[in-house]
C-alpha cells in the first residue's frame, strides 16, 4: 500500500512496469516514440510514464489506474509538461 504519490514513483513495482511499457512500446526500428509528439526519445531519463488519469492519492493503489498500461503514456519529459 503506497501513502503517497512519491512512495509509488520510487517503487520497484512502478519501475518494472514502466521497464516493461517501454519494451513492449518500442518501434520495429527499435526506437521509443514519445506518444505525445511522436518523436523519438532518445535519452532514458527523458522517458515519463504519463497517466491519462491523474493519479492521487485516493486512487494510487487501485491497480486498474496506477498500472494499466492503457492508461499510461510514455513522453518526453518536455511533452510531459505541456500536457499538464
């Protein structure tokens, strides 16, 4: 159970499962495309897992938002901060 927001960013369970987004996200040329720009990201610390429904805390620990996968996209974190 996570008591806030920045217990979940820093979890091994988060980290896995963005590790997994970008895998399976990957282009056939290999490459990570942000889903914002659709420009590739080139540099692993540049790559933010989005979620489409903001998360908080009343909502964190339910799986269904916090580690669904449609409900994450990966962007720059430039792109990251025009969404929001």
């Amino acid at each position: 159970m996570y008591n806030t927001l920045s217990d979940f960013y820093t979890s091994k369970e988060w980290e896995k499962f963005r590790e997994l987004l970008i895998f399976e996200r990957l282009g056939v040329d290999g490459t990570l495309y942000c889903e914002h720009c659709n420009k590739p990201i080139t540099k692993k610390y540049d790559c933010i897992g989005h979620h489409k429904t903001e998360l908080t805390i009343e909502n964190v620990n339910d799986k269904s938002v916090s580690l669904n996968p449609l409900n994450v996209m990966l962007v720059h974190h430039k792109c990251h901060n025009v969404i929001h």
